[in-house]
C-alpha cells in the first residue's frame, strides 16, 4: 500500500472521521519524516495538527521495524493529551515523569522489551543521572525517531527559553545520522529558528504555513485599576460564548480574581503550577467538557492544552511579549466559528514585566558565589548545606545550579543530591545577557505599543512571527472600527470591587522547625513546639498593592506615620474577620532601631481603638543586618539569633496581639513570639500592616 494512502487510513482511524483530510502541509512532513528520514523544523499555529505528524510518523516508522520514539514535551498536561491522543491511533505511549514514579518500573521493563511505541518525558527528566544512565543510554542505540515539541523552549532568544532544553542539543548531536528528527513550535520567529539550527547542527529544514485563525476576533481594552478590571470581567465574561481561560502574570492574581469571580456568581477557579496534580487534571477536565466558565490561569496552563472548541482567552494583565500572547490567545477558536481574544492593561503591568526580566539569568555575583562555595567543599554540598554558605534563596540556588549545569561545558556536576565543582573554568557571557536583555526590553516596548495599536491587531501578531502572508484580518476591533465587547462596567460593580480587594487579609502560617544550627544563642532547634509558636495571624495587604498596600507605602516611606485609616482598617479586619479566639487583652510590637517611632506609634494607636493593653516588653539589643537582604530560612533565622530580648517583668500570662508593619519571611515573627511564650505571655496572634511577598 502506498504511504500515503497508509497514513490516510491512519487519520482516519485515528480521528473515527471516514472522511478525514490531510490539512496543507500535514502529509508532507510525514513523508519528509517516514520516507527520507529527514530532520524537519515544523512551524505552525496552534490547533493546526503537530501532533497528528509525530504520531503518523511514529506508527508508520514502527510498522518498518524502525526503534521507538522519544517524544521532549514540557508539561504534564501535554503529556495526558498526547498519549490519550496516540491511543487513538493504535500507538503504545508511556511516560516517565513525577506524577507517575510507581509506574516507572513497568515502563522501564516495556522500554527493555520493545513494547513501548513512544516514550514521552519532559526536559527537566534529562537531569536526572539515573535517568540519563538507566533509561536514555541504553535506548539511544535502538531510537528510531526523535520528536522535540514546543521546540522554541531550546533557544534562548525565545519568549519561552528553558534551561534544560540545552540538554537536547546533546541529544541531536549524538543521533545516528539515519534518525529522523521532528522539532515542533507554533511561536518561532525568523532569529529562533536560526538559533534553533544552529545549536542542532546538520542539516534542517523548515516547514512553515500560516498563523492566521479567521475565527479568533481580537480587542485591547486599557484599564489601569485591577478594580476596574474586576468589574468588567464580572459584567462581560457571562455573555462571552463558551467557556475559556484568563490569563494573569502572577498566582496571587490568578486565586484572587477567580475568587472574586465565584463571588460574583460565576463558575471560575484559579489553576497554577504549585495547585495539586490531581486537582490540576480535574480542573483541565472541567474546562475540556464545559463543566466551568472560566479557569484564571498563569503560564502553568499554556503550551500544549488542546481544546478546540475554547470560546475565549482574556489577559488580565498584558504579557511580555507579542509572541507570547499570540502563544496564548491562539488557544482560542480552533474548532468555532466565533472566538474572543481580549487583551487588558493594568498599571502594575510593566513592573511585573520587570522583575522577569531582571531575574530571567543568574546574576554574576550569584554565580561566583556558588562557585566560590563549591570550590571549597571536596565532599560536595546539598542545596540545604548550600544555604549555608550562600546568602540566596533555595529557588535562586536551584536556578543558578541548573543554569550552571547546562552550560557547556558545565562547570558543576551532580553525583547523587551533592553538588560538586568541576575543573571547568567559567565565566558568564555577559555580552549574551545584556543582549538578550536588551531583547526582552525591545519586546516589551512592542507589546505597549500594540496595546494602543491603531493597525489590524491579528496582522501584528502575524508580523512578530516574520509570517509572510501577514495581512489585515478584518474583524478585529481595529479592523472593525469599534469594541467587539462593549469597554463599560457599572460604578456599583467596580467599588464592590474596590470593597473586594482591600479585604485582601493574608494569613501568617506558623513556622513548624527551627533551621539547623542557625540560632545558637537562644538555642532553639529541631521543631518548634505548640509551647513556643504563635497561632495564625493575618496580615492587612500585600505591600504597594491596590487597596491598603499603597497606603502603608506611603506611611513608611513618605509621611514617617501610619494613617488613621489604617488602624480602622486592622480594627474592622480583627472584628469582622478574623475574630481571634480566647481574643487578647493586651499588644506589643515588634522594635526599630532605625525607625524607633514607627510602629510602636501605630501599635498603640491600635491598642487605645481596640481597648487593650499597651505593653512595650520586646527590646531590640543589638544592630542586625537589614532582613529583607537575607534570601534564605538559615540566613533570615541566624541574622535574627541575640538581636532580642524580653522584659519578663512586663509580660502577661493572657493572649496577645503582636504588631509589626511588614513581615515576609515571618523569622522575625517566629522568634520574637517563641521569646514571649518562653518568657511567660499567653497565646500570640501576630499581626502586620503588609506582606512584602505573595504567591
């Protein structure tokens, strides 16, 4: 039977559709890939079909005896679909990743056997040694295709770049020449692509069609206020057709927005990297069935979730890229004849957009400093001991060592959970950063002016990614010459919001163990006991932000005291709120010596609203480093050990509030409480005017 009429009867099958067709471009690259063993760049739009290509391809090359295939994809969620999605078309997919272990075993032992078509991982799996030693070498030999999807990830020129994606460049490399190579993306421009060449090497080709979607209507709605934002997503989002996602650039905004809107009576939920894996699934099948308007989203669901039928995608804040938008918008309309692309803008925009750029690369210093560690510790050190000796948070350190650890070549190494120095001598290409910085500033310029655009909107899309059939689409809302949904919210619904926000309390969790060796003074270790810990306490607002947030900015940084508004705020916070239980009968404060006025002032201002007693009994004895500079639980916990001390002359054996104005690491709060309780105090509920951080 000839190929194509094979791969045809494959579709077919695959899709249960007897009248299934190839779109442009689809049998082409299967063939490219099957019957000349070609090393094939794939670039097209979401939805278009990439997938069908490597799934064709693998069962055509299996059913020639060719050695199975392994697929990089880089979530999770792609995953489920993909091999629910090879499934259909008689292929035997496993998967080897962290929501899986106690199948790991059974995989490996159907790799040994050849009774596994395709073998998908994600990019972070090529780290692992055991991994790279038990699994990936012993099947090199045998690979028959190799398929990297959402390829864009590999180049650091992308808008998506990802550490480990360097470790498929060796993979490629290292390639029987015979292999077929499949590397597939919706989001390249002409530089990635180049780039993505040039790290393979050899000979690849690139096969492009168009990113235009005639169905996906396009409009930017500017709204400074996320008030105002929150109103207009609760008029309008029940008239958008279908259910969709709405995009944020940070996990608070994604759980505080889709609490809002269940306020309002809508059926949205928040979803994002650090939700549970099997609440994720459930969340992803709610959206796949309808079952929910809206899930509020950040990048966590992005590439690869399929559903055709999404009725709209709405950005609540705007991206840092053109090309990262159309990655995301482009989720919409695939198999509908309407869809709704709606961008806002918010004032806290560009400052996001600015701490991802300023924190994309590992600093130099950073860098040297690990070095610096490792050289001096021939046994190697765990990321803990790390902590130690390294005044950087354990996500900062984990960034640097992976950063470091797909270099090439590589001047750590990993043995077991211990990192070592290697003998490579390195320094950071600062020329490359500041080029790539320079990158994403002139990025972030082009998506401010695309907000304000008065040109076709999927037209600049389409030119970002250097598509050459870019032309206006006429109906976006440029093209059409007025809003496709309308830009006006009710003031009712916009000061409820108001309301919503300000009552944004975030809560202080009690810290459960005491870091090793970090406070020898005060000789607290091991875990902290329900004799020494503070009860959960509450927090009024998120530092700078919307609602309270700017006015404590604006206390502490400008006027040198706390507005009244602020105690009435904590007052109706305790009393409305919180309600804390046995309530206190007396406060004190967390002191200052640079600023010795400040909150004492505020805390006994409290005190006299609240009607309690007013006891200064914590005393600072001695000058620490600033604690905001300390970045991890060792360092915040050790620059605290000596610094206080309690005047147990002064302490009640009753509950208590203890006021400070900001808490982010919450050692402070720890140790002063654990001081209180061991001198003598009833129970403590801390309380603070701002938290510097939020997830």
């Amino acid at each position: 039977m000839p190929l194509k009429e094979k791969a045809h009867n494959l579709l077919r099958s695959s899709l249960n559709n007897p009248n299934a067709a190839f779109r442009d471009g689809q049998w082409e690259a299967v063939d490219e890939l099957v019957a000349k063993r070609a090393k094939v760049i794939l670039i097209q739009r979401t939805g278009w079909g990439k997938s069908v290509v490597y799934f064709l391809a693998t069962r055509m090359l299996r059913d020639m005896n060719a050695g199975p295939t392994l697929l990089i994809s880089p979530l999770l969620a792609l995953m489920r679909n993909q091999i629910e999605a090879a499934k259909r078309i008689g292929i035997r997919a496993a998967t080897i990743n962290s929501s899986n272990v106690e199948e790991w075993e059974e995989v490996k032992a159907q790799l040994r056997q050849n009774r596994v078509d395709i073998l998908l991982i994600s990019p972070e799996r090529l780290a692992n040694d055991q991994f790279r030693a038990k699994v990936l070498a012993p099947a090199m030999s045998r690979l028959g295709f190799f398929v990297v999807d959402e390829a864009h990830c590999i180049s650091d020129w992308g808008h998506d770049f990802r550490p480990d994606y360097r470790r498929i460049v060796r993979i490629v490399q290292a390639l029987p020449g015979f292999v077929p190579v499949l590397a597939t993306t919706a989001t390249a421009n002409d530089r990635v692509i180049a780039d993505i060449r040039n790290q393979f090497g050899g000979d690849f080709q690139t096969m492009c069609g168009t990113l235009t979607r005639d169905s996906l209507h396009l409009q930017n709605i500017t709204l400074p206020s996320k008030a105002a934002r929150y109103a207009w997503l609760a008029e309008h989002l029940p008239s958008l057709p279908g259910s969709g996602i709405i995009y944020t650039l940070t996990v608070r905004d994604s759980r505080r927005l889709a609490e809002w809107l269940k306020l309002r009576g809508i059926d949205a939920e928040a979803y994002y990297g650090d939700v549970e894996s099997g609440k994720r699934v459930e969340l992803e099948d709610r959206l796949l069935d309808n079952r929910i308007k809206a899930l509020v989203a950040t990048t966590a669901l992005g590439m690869g979730f399929d559903k055709p039928d999404l009725g709209f995608v709405i950005h609540f804040q705007r991206p840092g890229s053109i090309i990262h938008y159309y990655q995301q918008v482009g989720r919409a309309g695939r198999a509908v004849n309407n869809a709704y692309g709606i961008l806002l803008s918010g004032r806290e925009d560009d400052d996001i957009i600015d701490y991802f750029i300023r924190t994309a690369f590992p600093i130099d210093a950073h860098i040297n400093e690990v070095l610096a560690a490792l050289d001096q510790a021939k046994d190697g050190l765990y990321l803990s001991q790390l902590e130690r000796e390294v005044n950087l948070s354990w996500s900062k350190l984990e960034k640097v060592l992976k950063f470091l650890a797909t270099e090439t070549p590589s001047p750590v190494r990993k043995i077991g959970s211990r990192w070592f120095r290697s003998p490579v001598k390195y320094e950071l290409d600062m020329r490359r950063v500041e080029q790539l910085t320079r990158l994403r500033r002139s990025e972030q310029a082009r998506m401010q002016e695309y907000m304000t655009s008065d040109r076709c909107l999927m037209q600049q899309l389409r030119e970002e990614l250097n598509d050459p059939g870019a032309e206006p689409c006429g109906h976006c809302a440029v093209c059409m010459g007025k809003p496709l949904v309308s830009e006006s919210y009710s003031d009712k619904l916009e000061n409820q919001a108001v309301l919503f926000i300000r009552r944004g309390f975030q809560e202080i969790i009690p810290r459960r163990r005491w870091p090793p060796d970090a406070l020898p003074e005060y000789g607290f270790s091991g875990n902290i006991t329900g004799e020494l810990q503070h009860q959960p306490g509450r927090v009024l607002s998120i530092w700078g932000d919307a609602g309270w947030g700017d006015l404590v900015r604006q206390g502490k940084q400008i006027t040198g005291r706390f507005d009244k508004r602020l105690v009435n705020a904590v007052v109706e916070m305790i009393s409305e709120d919180w309600l804390p239980m046995p309530f206190p009968t007396w406060l004190t404060f967390v002191p200052s010596i640079k600023a010795p006025c400040l909150v004492r002032d505020f805390a006994r201002r409290l005190a006299k609203k609240l009607r309690l007693k007013f006891i200064d009994c914590v005393a600072k004895k001695k000058e620490n480093q600033p604690q905001k500079i300390m970045q991890n639980s060792f360092q915040q916990a050790h620059n605290l050990d000596g610094v206080f001390e309690i005047d147990e002359g002064k302490i009640l054996d009753e509950p208590l509030f203890l006021v400070d104005d900001m808490v982010d690491s919450r050692w402070t709060i720890t140790i002063i409480s654990a001081l209180l309780r061991r001198a003598g105090s009833g129970e403590i509920f801390p309380l603070a005017l701002a938290m510097t951080t939020s997830k």
